[in-house]
C-alpha cells in the first residue's frame, strides 16, 4: 500500500508559514509579507555581467563538473573567503573548499563528524533560529541533538559553560536568524578554547557576515586560526552578498585541514559542484564592486530602522536590536484582537487572518523582515498593527 515512510507533522516552521500564506492568497487576502528572508529583485548588475561573459566563454573547465575544486574559478574559495575577511588568513594548517550555498552542507556536518557509523551528540542555534540543522539531526538515526540556549536573558549569545563536554559537534550561526545577533571576537576566543579544551568539532554558519551592521562583528575564521589544536570550519555564501544571489548556489568554507578533508571526503561522494560562471559572477563582484555590496547593506540597515521605530510605536517589543541581515525579532504579545494569546503562532497567524502581516513564529518570538521595502507599506503596515490592539499585561 502506498504511503509516506515519514512521521507525521513533520513540516518546519518555514514549510508551515508557506502553506498558510498560499492558503490566505487564495481565499483573496492582501499580504503585507514580511516573512521573506530573501532579498528582492535580481543580483548585483556587475555580477550578472560576469556570470554572462563566463557562460560564453569557450573555455571547456567553465561548463565541467567542479566537484570539490573550481578548475573553472581557479583559486575561488580562498579568494572568495579572504575577501571578507579584515586580512588574509595565513598559510598552513588551514584548507578551504567550494560549496553550493551553505544549507547544503548542513547535513553533511554530522556526517564528516562520523554519525553514519558512530553515535554523536551536536548542538544547534536552532531554539530560536533556522532550523535546517536541527531537521538534518533528526534525519540521522545515530545523532543525539539539543538546542544551545537564547533568549532576550542571554542576548541570543549562548554560553560555552551551555555546552556538554562530551558534545562531539557545535553548530553555529553568526551573525544570527532571526536574532540579528553577532559575535565578537572575545567571545568567539572563549569558545574555541572551550572546544578545543574538550575535543569538540566548531562550525559556523556565517551566511550573512556580509550585512554585520556593527564594526564588532567577527568570523570564527579569523579567531580559531590561534588554536592550533581546534578543529573548525566556516561557511560563507553569495546568497546576500551580492543583492539576490540566492539561486545562484555559490559559497565556499575555511577550516582545519581535517576537518575539511572529512567534509571534502562526504561532500565528494554527494554533490558535483557548483555552476562555475555563477561562481565567476560572485567573484568579479566581490572583488571589484564592494560599493554595489555596501548599497545594499546601507539599505537593509535603514528598513531596520524604520520597521523598530513603527512597530514600536504600534506596541511591540523588541527582542532585542538587530546588529546585522535584515530580520527584527519581537516578544510576542499576551493579547491582541481583544483575545489572549497562547504563543507566537496563534499571533501570527491571526495576524494574517486578520490584517495581511506575515511573519515568522519561533515559540516565544516573532521575525519580521525587511527585504520588502518596509517604507512603502509603512501606512498599511501601523494600521494593521494599530488594529491589532497589542498588550503585554
């Protein structure tokens, strides 16, 4: 008899939020969608210039397979890595390869760890955040996980005392979704000791390092390179770097030669590479149009702006304030319509019911994001939360 060989309810937060923004459009409701996490329109002009003239070029390693090198793009993950960094990171003992964006490999964390042979227990920010890596957990049958703690309390910075030494995996991500919030360098430093004190692998997911807000805001590469006996590695990605290079599927990582040669080992066996004029297209940007770059930072950090100061004003509380991406996270309201409120879902989920707002739940919280120019709806955006009647008594 047919049947799906998956338990029940398995849909994550984003898959559910989908569903019930199809559901809404077709019953004729006007969305006010703030839960995007995607930049609007095309990429960068001086990107897609360069990904034009690569798919023209003759040259037969641009239309190849790329595998886990980029003979197309020689040279790319280093330079792709290095370039947002404050200054190069230093030859030895540390490897690079290219990836296809970063959820990608997600999976593939556990599994460079040795989770289809061994039990392992990893560690997530997933309790608020994007959940991929804690779904990817939950696929593997040999992998115990637990979420880090974050809260307004801690300032969605967990501590290293949070994690058990006999963790075998700690999965990152810095600068945080939904948070907004980053990491320092003197945090990041009493994190690669605890991990190397204790043998723990390190890996962050550092997809939107490219819109830090905030001079404060450090990458665990240009940290855990000063504990030599540390194993880490890092993920960058073109998706916000470059406007909209979501669907170009171009990222690269930097770590410890062994823990890359275990990623590069797993990944080898199940990805042929990315698409290498994509690649070519990132890179001419990253290299020659930091300008470009910084536009759409700046624009991101003024929508920032101008969704806190509306929606505060409508009666909302911050979680806490964003230092870098485009998201606001918000406590959720005890009543609102005149009703109590259970959680963050019932929350938003009237709130598209009732007025179009589309949001993002996690438990407690409610992101809010700013890759709809927040500006022009700001009218129907304070009236709907006006109508809302927010409370917090």
């Amino acid at each position: 008899m047919r049947r799906s060989r998956l338990p029940a309810g398995g849909a994550n937060v984003f898959q559910k939020i989908r569903a019930k923004r199809s559901e809404a459009l077709e019953q004729g409701q006007t969305l006010l969608d703030l839960s995007i996490g995607e930049p609007k329109g095309p990429a960068l002009l001086s990107a897609r210039k360069a990904a034009r003239d690569s798919i023209m070029s003759d040259d037969e390693p641009m239309h190849a397979y790329q595998y886990n090198e980029s003979p197309g793009v020689p040279g790319f993950s280093p330079r792709f890595i290095n370039a947002h960094l404050s200054s190069p990171l230093p030859e030895g003992d540390v490897d690079y390869l290219p990836i296809c964006g970063v959820k990608p490999v997600l999976g593939l964390m556990p599994l460079a760890c040795g989770c289809a042979s061994n039990e392992i227990t990893v560690t997530t920010m997933t309790d608020p955040g994007y959940p991929i890596p804690a779904d990817w957990c939950a696929y593997h049958p040999k992998v115990t996980h637990y979420p880090l703690p974050l809260s307004s309390d801690n300032s969605f910075r967990f501590s290293a005392k949070d994690i058990s030494p006999d963790t075998s995996l700690v999965m990152t991500n810095y600068p945080h979704n939904p948070s907004g919030q980053i990491a320092d360098a003197s945090w990041y430093r009493e994190l690669c000791q605890y991990c190397s004190d204790n043998d723990i692998r390190l890996f962050n997911d550092a997809a939107y390092i490219c819109l830090s807000h905030s001079d404060d805001s450090a990458t665990l590469s240009e940290i855990a390179v000063d504990y030599p006996d540390l194993s880490w590695c890092e993920a960058f990605t073109a998706a916000k770097l470059i406007g909209n290079g979501t669907g170009w599927h171009v990222g690269a990582m930097a770590g410890s030669s062994d823990f890359i040669s275990d990623v590069r080992e797993v990944k080898g066996k199940t990805d042929a590479g990315f698409v290498a004029p994509m690649a070519a297209g990132v890179l001419v940007a990253l290299e020659n149009d930091q300008e470009g770059i910084a536009q759409y930072r700046k624009i991101y950090n003024e929508r920032l702006g101008i969704l806190v100061d509306l929606m505060q004003g409508c009666g909302m509380r911050l979680a806490i304030e964003p230092r870098a991406g485009f998201y606001t996270l918000w406590e959720t309201p005890t009543s609102a319509f005149g009703q109590a409120i259970a959680d963050a879902e019932e929350f938003n989920f009237l709130m598209i019911e009732k007025t179009g707002v589309v949001g993002v739940h996690f438990d407690k919280y409610l992101r809010y994001a700013v890759c709809a120019d927040v500006a022009a709806m700001r009218n129907d955006l304070e009236a709907a939360f006006q109508a809302a009647a927010i409370s917090y008594v």
